[in-house]
C-alpha cells in the first residue's frame, strides 16, 4: 500500500493536476472574449498587470467591512505557501521526486508560525463561511469539501513532520495526492485563475483610464 | 416549457465567453462583493449579495462548462436551469442591482460582477423576464426615439425657450459642425437649464456644435433592460447621423449610463468603430479649460461636495476631470470619505429609476447617500448625471433633507466670465 502511494498514485494524482489545471485553464481561454473595439483611453497590458498585483492590496470598504476575511484569507494563504514551499520535508521532496532544484527551507520557529497562522486562518474561514447569513447563503458542497481536505492535509502534514512514523507521512501524501486529483475540478481553480480574472477586469478597466 | 424561455436560456449561454467563465471559476464566495453594495448593506439581505444575483447563469455555466455539471448532466442527475429561476431572480437583477460597479472593485479575485450581471439580463430580457417600466421604456425608445416619449417637437419646444431667454440661436443639422451633442430625455424634460448652460458655455468658448433633429436622444434603455438588438439600434441612431453630419465629436450629456453606452459599449453593440470620437460633456469642459478657452470667474463660497455618477466615473474613467472643474469654480470643495471610483451609487442607475416596484428599496438604500452627506454636513451636493440627479432629489424629498443637487455643467455655466459687449 505505502508503495502505491509513494509511486503510482503520486504519479497519478500529478498527472491529473498538472493536465487537469492545463485542460481548465485551456476550456477558459477557448470560450474567447471579442475584442473591444471602442477606442481606448489607456493601455490594456498595463491595466490588466496592474489589476493582478494590486487586488493583493485591499480597498478601505475590505478592510472596514471585511475585516474577518481579510485577516483571515492572508494568514492562510501566506502561512499555506509558506508551508507548502518551505518546510523542509516539502523542500526535500519538491528537489528529489518533482524539480531537482532545491532551495533553503524555513527554520523550525517559522514553520511553527507558518503552520499556526495557516490553520488559524483557515479555521476562521470556515467558521465565517458557515456562520455569516452571506457566505452561508453563498457556499455549496464544493466549497466545504476544498476546506476540509485542505485542512486534513495541513493536519496530517504537521502529524508528519517529525517523519518518525512512516504511516503519518503516507496518509499525509495519500490526502495530498486526493486533493491534487480533486483540485482542477474543483474551486481550488482559483489559485490560478484568478490571474485571469483579475487580469480580463484589469484589462477593461486599464482601457477607460481606470485603476482597478 | 416556454418558447422565450429556450430563447432566453439560449441568449444566456451566448453571453459565457472567456471572462465569465474565469470569473465564476474563480468566485471563492467569500462574500466580500456584498459589503461593497447598497443594497445589501442598508438592508442586510444576504439575497442582494452580488454574486448570489448571477446563480442562474452560474447555473447554466456550471451544466454546460465543468466537469461535475457535464457528468451529472450524462447521468440525467444535478439541477437545470428553469423558468422559475428567472422568476424568482428577475428581481435581485433589476431591481437590486444598479449596475454601479462598486462590487467589481472590491472582489479579491477580481470578478467584474456587473459585466456578469449586465451579461445576464440579456436572457432575463430575452426570456420576458424584466420589469415593466423598463420593458416600456425600451418600446418607446425603439417606437418613439426616447425611453420617456420625448420628441424632436419637444426638444424643438425646449429649444425655442433656450433661444428666447438667451438670445441665441442653437444650431440644429449643421453640416460639418465640429461637435454633435446628445441630451437625455430627463435632460429635455426635468433639466432643460442643461441645455441652456451648454448653449452659453458653447458660445463664450467658440465651439463649433450642432443637435441632430434624428439624433438627439443619448439614453439608451436596451443597455440598461439588457437587449443588445435594442442598445445597438439606438446607437446606431447616433452613429448615421453622426457620419451624416460630418462631425468630428459626439458628446456624451450629464447621464452616466448614456456615456456607457455610447462610449463604451456602442462600438461594440454595432460591430465597427466610429468615424468619430465620444467625448463626455466634462472631459470637453476640463479640454476647454486647459485649453483658455473657457474663462471662469469667482468662486462660490457655499460649501460642495461631489457626487460621482457610477457609470462616469467608476464604469467611464472620467474620474479627474469633474473635481478639477468643480475645484474651479467652488472655495470650499470637500469630498465623501467614500468617492471617486469608490463612490456609493445613488440607487437609481441601471434602469432602477425605472423600474417602479423598486421605489421603496431604492428608497431604503439612499440611506447610504444621507449617512454619506450627515457626515459632511453639506448640504450643496455637485453631480454629472441627470438620472443620478433626480434619484438624488427624491431621496432627499423622502429623507425631509434640506439639501440641493445641482448640475456640474450648470454650475460651470453659472461661472463664466460675463461678455460685456453682449450685456
């Protein structure tokens, strides 16, 4: 079973992230949008580029009105990322099954802060999602299925980090792989299309002369 | 199943193109878009969520464009559209939704949520499923030539006031005059003093200008009900008598949805660029100020504050100009703490102010606009935009507010440098 996970499944479950997010990404951009033909006031480029970095950056009604959401949605996303890409088993793995590159990994401490801001964020989250009328209203299956895994892989992932007990680190890429085949179909999506969308609104809006 | 249901749902999916389809696959529901509008946050009605407004179409996309919807759809399982969606939506995507754009601007992920919208109500207008007032509007507009009835005999009677009380004569069908301004019906109607501030500020700066007698009529109701055929054909209207006349300009009148649509969206809803520019009446304003042209004198003490039209400012770019121009000619110019591209919306664009059942829930969101004026304490409010001006107007009647809404272009008018030689 270990074996399986460790190499079929891992092979699999990479194969359909990789040509699963490519297929979305693919059906997005072949749906096509017409092109403008009103004159512009500004540049498209510029405005679409600067859409896409300056949304990181909320406006007054966010942090006023949305202050949960806020503080929430960066303490999960940058202590998932930080996790993700520099803990050092991710850092080992990354640079002996899928890259060879490696770089240096997080100290201890950080990964201690990393991990508690993640699961933080992402308990504040839900909490919010499934209390708050609006994203109560909003949220389906699809939403609490992507939070759910995500946080049973954090959870296993920390389980694992001492990587003493090797069924620990095997049910951590064993929920990994899951979520890795569950995210181009899911809203998981996002981690990458919001690019896009970002960048179509920037783009429309960058050709009025507005920054968006 | 009814016949305009199959074509509204058709017209529906035409509108799925790239964007879209980005942005549903990137809507988290966080929620956020919801803080960012009226309507929800002076009613806390989690149904006027913006986003919650587009689950018809997410409906339809999430059928026919994901992989769950396309398997349960193999597997005769998983929900179709139905016509009792458009029922139950068609008034979250009239009446509670202004079009304003202010959710566009919030989102995390960047959703352009009112190009959604304005994309959905082509099948909501194709299926039937549209309010009255605004169905109305759009016949006469495509019958009569305006979504309020009015004629050329009725602009010509306007006209003839304009000529009386100033002496001057307005050009009408000028061939090769350099500019042909619209006006919209609110203008003709309610706000005639538009036309004449335009006609003097015109003549004290030399503007070579004309009315069209085909043409004249800048609201365009088929953006606003969502019926592309319909917004196409009244730019059109605009456009041949534009290249009939030979002008270099169009200008777009004080309405935000006009200039929307004339500016923005014409070329497309028509399918070919003009052989002409759109400029809005403020953009020429601030041109001919910079310019010299445009002479102004003294400055008003009474305290002002703007308020900026969605479709101008946040949907139309023309953000600077109207606080240069009102810096010019006011001493004491103080902004909301919400404005510019973060204004709040008056409640009455896209068709709101149309739309008859929507009165008391626009009525109730004007509490937005009262916090925003009892904070500034001013009680002069400088706007661009007719249909803004009479939603305005009538909140602050149902509000018992003794505050006034004047004209951006009126208020310039009243500024210029007096010409003895015609005293």
């Amino acid at each position: 079973m270990g074996q399986f996970i460790d190499g079929p499944l891992w092979a699999f479950s990479l194969g359909v992230f990789v040509l699963g997010v490519i297929w979305r990404v693919v059906t997005i951009l072949i749906a096509g949008n017409r092109s403008d033909l009103a004159t512009a006031k500004g540049s498209a480029g510029k405005g679409a580029i600067r859409a896409v970095f300056s949304r990181f950056i909320p406006e007054r009604t966010v942090t006023s009105r949305g202050r949960i959401q806020l503080i929430a949605g960066y303490l999960f996303h940058l202590g998932l990322l930080a996790l993700l890409f520099f803990a050092k088993p991710h850092v080992d793995f990354i640079a002996e099954r899928i890259t060879g590159l490696s770089w240096s990994a997080m100290p201890h401490w950080a990964f201690i802060v990393s991990a508690e801001a993640a699961f933080i964020g992402l308990i504040l989250l839900w909490l919010h999602r499934v209390l708050n009328p609006v994203t109560r209203l909003l949220s389906d299956l699809d939403d609490h299925v992507g939070s759910i895994l995500v946080f049973l892989v954090m959870l296993t992932g920390c389980l694992a980090l001492a990587q003493s007990f090797e069924p620990l680190r095997l049910i951590h890429l064993l929920l990994a792989e899951l979520l890795l085949i569950y995210f181009p179909f899911s809203k998981l999506m996002h981690a990458f299309t919001f690019v896009m969308s970002r960048g179509y609104t920037g783009a429309t809006m960058g050709r009025k002369g507005i920054n968006a | 199943m009814s016949e305009k249901f199959e074509q509204g749902v058709q017209a529906l999916r035409q509108q799925i193109d790239a964007r879209i389809s980005a942005y549903f696959s990137s809507c988290v529901h966080c929620g956020l878009c919801a803080e960012a509008c009226l309507f929800y946050t002076e009613t806390n009605n989690p149904r006027f969520t913006p986003i919650h407004k587009l689950e018809p179409m997410k409906k339809l996309w999430r059928r026919e464009y994901t992989f769950w919807g396309k398997l349960a759809a193999a597997f005769g399982l998983g929900q179709s559209l139905t016509e009792d969606d458009f029922a139950e939506w068609e008034t979250l995507v009239y009446d509670s939704c202004t079009l304003c754009g202010r959710c566009s601007m919030v989102c995390p992920v960047g959703n352009d949520i009112t190009y959604m919208i304005r994309k959905q109500r082509e099948g909501f207008s194709v299926a039937g499923y549209a309010p009255d007032g605004m169905k109305e509007a759009t016949r006469r507009a495509l019958k009569i030539g305006s979504p309020m009835g009015v004629t050329y005999k009725t602009l010509k009677a306007a006209l003839a006031h304009v000529e009386k009380d100033t002496g001057m004569t307005i050009p009408v069908d000028k061939q090769g005059a350099d500019y042909m301004t619209l006006f919209s019906s609110m203008e003709i109607v309610n706000f005639p003093e538009y036309i004449e501030s335009i006609a003097r500020i015109f003549d004290a700066t030399g503007v070579s200008w004309t009315i069209s007698s085909k043409a004249f009529e800048a609201t365009n109701s088929g953006i606003q009900i969502g019926n592309k055929e319909a917004a196409a054909e009244i730019v059109n209207r605009v456009v041949i008598a534009a290249e009939k006349l030979g002008v270099k300009y169009v200008i777009s009148p004080e309405c935000g949805h006009a200039y929307t649509a004339i500016r923005w969206e014409g070329p497309n809803l028509i399918g070919r660029k003009y052989p002409f520019e759109v400029i809005h009446i403020l953009e020429l304003l601030d041109q001919l100020k910079k310019e010299g042209r445009l002479q102004l004198e003294y400055k008003d003490s009474i305290p002002m504050t703007l308020h900026d039209p969605c479709q101008i400012v946040r949907r139309g770019g023309v953000v600077k100009q109207p606080r240069d121009l009102l810096n010019s000619v006011a001493e004491h110019f103080t902004e909301m703490k919400d404005h510019g591209v973060m204004n709040w919306c008056c409640g009455g664009g896209g068709g709101v102010s149309a739309n008859e059942r929507a009165e008391p829930l626009r009525l109730q969101v004007f509490n937005r606009k009262k916090r925003q004026l009892d904070e500034l304490g001013i009680n002069t409010m400088v706007t661009a935009c007719a249909n803004c001006r009479i939603t305005l107007e009538e909140g602050l009647e149902h509000n018992e507010m003794d505050a006034e809404v004047i004209s951006l272009t009126e208020l310039i008018a009243d500024h210029l440098v007096k010409d003895e030689s015609k005293v």
